[in-house]
C-alpha cells in the first residue's frame, strides 16, 4: 500500500466512526440529564438479574481476552407511571454479580410522561457514556489530524 494512502484511509475510518460514536454517546448523555432534570420519578424494585456471557474477541460479542467467559448480569428493574402503566425494563450496563444491585433493591426511576421507554436511573452514572465519547471525539481528532496530513502531502 502506497504510503500517500494511508492519511486517506486513516481518515475515512476514523473521522466518520468517531464522529457518530462521539454523537450517539454525547446524546445519550444529555437524555439522561434532561431526564434527571425535568423527569418523572418513580419507585422501583429489582426484580431479576439477566445473567450474560462476555465473549471473545472474534466470536459474536466484544470482550477482551481476560473477561472472556465472565459471567455478568443486567439488573431487571420494575415500576410503575404515574398513570399507572406497569413497566418492566433492564439496565443498559451488565456488571459482576457484586457490583451489580440485588434483586429486591428499592432505586429511583425518573423517566419522560410523553415517553416512559425512555428512563434512567439517578444512581448509575454516566462515566461510561462520557469514556465512549471521549472515544469518539479521539477518533474523530485523529481522522481529522490525517485529513489535514494527507491535503498538506498534496500542496508539499
């Protein structure tokens, strides 16, 4: 592969996955902001645990080779709107067993009236949301950083 080719590959892979990766999370984030903001609240209860594999690179899911087989679990929340739908959802994060909440642990809900599939939980964080877009903005810097590489290699 010519090397006047790799800026233009580096670009044309990195800035549009970091670009979407970084807007996807970023909306995300605010979602969940102007929910714990403006949202209706909720008790709920976790009723189950949804037990998953982590599975190895290459294979179906995406782990890294040391969590490979790690058993984790999405906590199964229950709870009901204030006009009385009963709803019953699961978290977007699986953990280990001993970090995840137990079942029968009492956690509030806040959620969107117009909308309740749309909901968050005041207790988690959103660390993880803020790692994927700091992901995404890295990406999108080094796609452009390449772009820039590769127009300057054409006017040099």
């Amino acid at each position: 592969m010519s090397d006047s080719l790799v800026p233009w590959i580096f670009s044309l892979v990195f800035t549009p996955v970091g670009t979407v990766l970084g807007v996807v999370m970023y909306r995300k984030i605010r979602r969940n902001r102007t929910l714990l903001r403006t949202g209706a609240s909720a008790q709920g209860v976790v009723t189950d645990l949804q037990p998953t594999r982590m599975q190895s690179p290459g294979s179906e899911g995406g782990a890294t080779i040391r969590s490979h087989g790690t058993l984790v679990y999405y906590p199964v929340i229950s709870w009901t709107t204030a006009d009385g739908q009963s709803r019953e959802t699961r978290t977007d994060i699986a953990r280990p067993r001993e970090k995840t909440l137990a079942v029968g642990t009492r956690v509030e809900v806040r959620y969107d009236p117009a909308n309740p599939s749309h909901w968050t939980l005041p207790a988690e964080s959103n660390t993880v949301w803020w790692v994927f877009t700091a992901m995404g903005a890295l990406f999108a810097a080094i796609g452009l950083g390449s772009l820039i590489w590769a127009l300057l290699a054409l006017v040099l």
